[in-house]
C-alpha cells in the first residue's frame, strides 16, 4: 500500500475525499443529464437548484436566520474588503478596526479607501502583543458612532483565533467578521453578526467563490452610486444572477456542506477539530523547545498551527523531508518562515498523528 499523503495547505486546502470522488463520478455527466455542471447556464433550472441547495445546506450548518441574506460572489474575501466599506459606510465618519494578524491588516488598510469614513484601530494586536496574544473583545476601544466593527476570527498567517467571539451586546455598531480560515469549523450565533464573509478556499471549496452573510437591514445602507457588480443590493434583487457566478466551486462547495452535515455537523467538527488541535500543540510544548509556537495558548489557532525550529535552514530541511514523507506543504507564510499546519475540517485524526509522527522522528534525527 502506498503513504497516504495530508495537505496542510492553508488554502486553497484540502476537501473531503468523498467530496472530489463524488465531483470526479459526476463530472462529464452531472446527475443523468448527460452533460457537466460546468458546462450548465447559472440561470438554468438545474443550477438555480445546485446553488439554492448549497446555500439551504449553509443555513442548516450555521442556522442563519432569516433575516439574513446569503451570497455566493466572486474576488475572494480581499474583495470583501473594499465592498464591506462602500456598501456600509456611506455617510458615516469612522469603521472600527481590529488588527489582528496579517488579513484584518489587510482589510484595515483598505476599507478607507474610496469613502469618506476614516479607519479607527479599535485594537492592535501587534502593537500590544507583537501577534502572540489577542485583544480580548471588551478591551477593544470602539467608536459607537462607527459604520460597522471589523474583525477576523481566524488569522490564517499569524496562527490566532479567537476563541470566544464578542457577542451583539459588545456594541450598538453592526459586527463584521472575516471567517475566511474558520466558518463552519465550530458553531457560532450568526445574530451577534451584521455580516460575516468567507472565501472558500479553506473549509469550503475550491476557490472561487465568496460566502457573504448579510443583515437584511444592512442593505438598505448601500446607495445606488456604488458600482452594481460591487453593490450588496444588486447580487441580492437578482438571487445571486446579477452576473454569472462561480458555478463549479458553488457545486463543491454544495457537496463539502452536506458532507458536513453527514459529519454531524459543525458541533461534532467542532469536537475533531479540538482534537486535532490538542494533540499537534501538546507535541509542539512537550519537545524541550524543538519545536516552537509563542502564542499564548488561549488564543492559539486550531485552523492555522505555526511553529519553527531553531533555524531557517532547519525549518528549510523539516519541510523537504516532510513533502517526502507525504505532509504537503507545510511551509509556512512567506513573511512568517517556520512551518504551518493547516488542519481544516476536511484534514483527519491520521493526518494530524502522521505529522507529529515525523516531527518526532526528523527531531530525533537532528536533535
Ligand atoms: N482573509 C483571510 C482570513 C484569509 O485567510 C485570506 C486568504 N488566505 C483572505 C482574507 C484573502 O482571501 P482571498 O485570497 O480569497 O482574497
């Protein structure tokens, strides 16, 4: 028999294996149609039920009310940054800003562009912590007159998650979340939030398409200045057929929830993902600081697991000789260096036991 092989790849990530063998059987002839979902018209009776069936899985994984709208769009959650702010922000003075990691840097240094609204950094991380901690969520300092509160849950580069996410009652502004590296990985309220967007790309699919869940009232924020394809209002008058979206990674992303439900949904993912996450950070503290991760264990991600040895060169060697072994691109962000594990709901136990398997051989071997 041959190694299997895990991908830690933060995303685009690994998917289900049952998901791309489904995909694979339909793939020339979807359903006994004779032809493949990504050769259909988006406005077909065919995929109209793919996509609604994907988002009616949504709704049951993260029980979205129904007050809120879900959208399937396209330019990836960096394109959320700048739609966020057009969409929301008309006529107000500030957007709450907290800066995380990498990607809500990201999103802070561009949700102020193209409106009149100034960013305020509610929260710093790096500033109060170099990236190894997090603000808890009542300490970050919000302006209440603000458009909205942004946030990522999950920092996909620097390793951190919040644990406990802040609650509606934090602030009268609306909660804006990036969950790009994290949806649908444990349950959360999705009332506490005015929106939450993800790219698809880690827990969900293919890249391609974009989650967007938005308050309904939030939409009547948007004025009609803001260009259609960028306009919240537009994709939702039309149900999602404003332009054509990503058809084919809306087919998997379909298939990758009712996985999950099949999982038991994202309570029972929720328990594995612990799991994994327990045992790959347990390794990592009980190997006399071969290995290292400096994040303050309450914050430490269970999507995105970084650590490092004690040098680049090490770091270099861990990663050749773990591709070889099978464990698939573990090098970590290239601004980072060391090493990422990223063990989305699709990674198994194995993958996880299989990875602290080699650390704990390649650090025998070059201890
Ligand atoms: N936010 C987070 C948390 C991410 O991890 C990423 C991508 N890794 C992005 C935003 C940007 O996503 P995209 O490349 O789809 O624009």
């Amino acid at each position: 028999m041959s190694t299997p092989i895990y991908n830690f790849s933060a995303g685009p990530a690994t998917l289900p294996e049952d998901v791309l063998k489904q995909a694979q059987a339909e793939l020339l002839d979807y359903q006994g149609t004779g032809f493949s979902v990504m050769t259909m018209s988006h406005r077909s009776d065919l995929f109209m039920d793919i996509m609604q069936r994907a988002e009616n899985s949504l709704r049951q994984l993260m029980n979205i009310p129904n007050n809120y709208k879900v959208l399937f769009l396209q330019g990836g959650a960096s394109a959320q940054f700048n739609m966020l702010s057009l969409n929301l922000a008309q006529g107000f003075k500030t957007i709450n800003s907290v800066v995380t990691g990498n990607w809500s840097l990201m999103a802070n240094n561009e949700m102020g562009k193209l409106v009149d609204a100034k960013i305020h950094v509610a929260a710093h991380a790096g500033e109060l912590y170099n990236y190894n901690n997090l603000p808890s969520p009542s300490a970050w300092q919000l302006d209440e007159s603000a458009a909205y509160t942004h946030y990522t849950s999950n920092e996909t580069v620097h390793g951190l998650q919040y644990q406990a996410l802040p609650t509606a009652a934090l602030t009268n502004t609306p909660l804006v979340c990036d969950m790009s590296s994290d949806i649908i990985s444990r349950p959360v309220n999705v009332n506490d939030f005015g929106v939450i967007y993800a790219g698809a790309q880690k827990n969900i699919g293919p890249a391609g398409t974009t989650i967007v869940i938005i308050r309904e009232d939030l939409l009547e924020r948007s004025s009609p200045l803001v260009p259609s394809v960028w306009n919240y209002k537009s994709h939702v008058d039309k149900e999602g057929m404003y332009n054509t979206p990503a058809t084919y990674p809306v087919y998997i992303a379909g298939l990758v929830f009712d996985w999950l439900i099949q999982q038991g949904g994202v309570s029972a993912i929720e328990a594995k993902n612990n799991e994994k996450a327990a045992q790959l950070y347990a390794y990592i503290d009980s190997s006399d600081g071969y290995y290292k991760n400096t994040i303050d264990a309450a914050v430490r991600s269970k999507m995105n697991v970084i650590f490092h040895t004690a040098s680049a060169e090490r770091d270099a060697q861990f990663a050749k000789e773990a591709d070889q072994a099978g464990l698939k691109l573990l090098k970590g962000y290239k601004s980072m260096g060391g090493m990422r594990a990223s063990i989305y709901n699709a990674m198994p136990l194995a993958g996880v036991e299989a990875l602290i398997k080699f650390m704990d051989e390649f650090k025998a071997r070059n201890a």
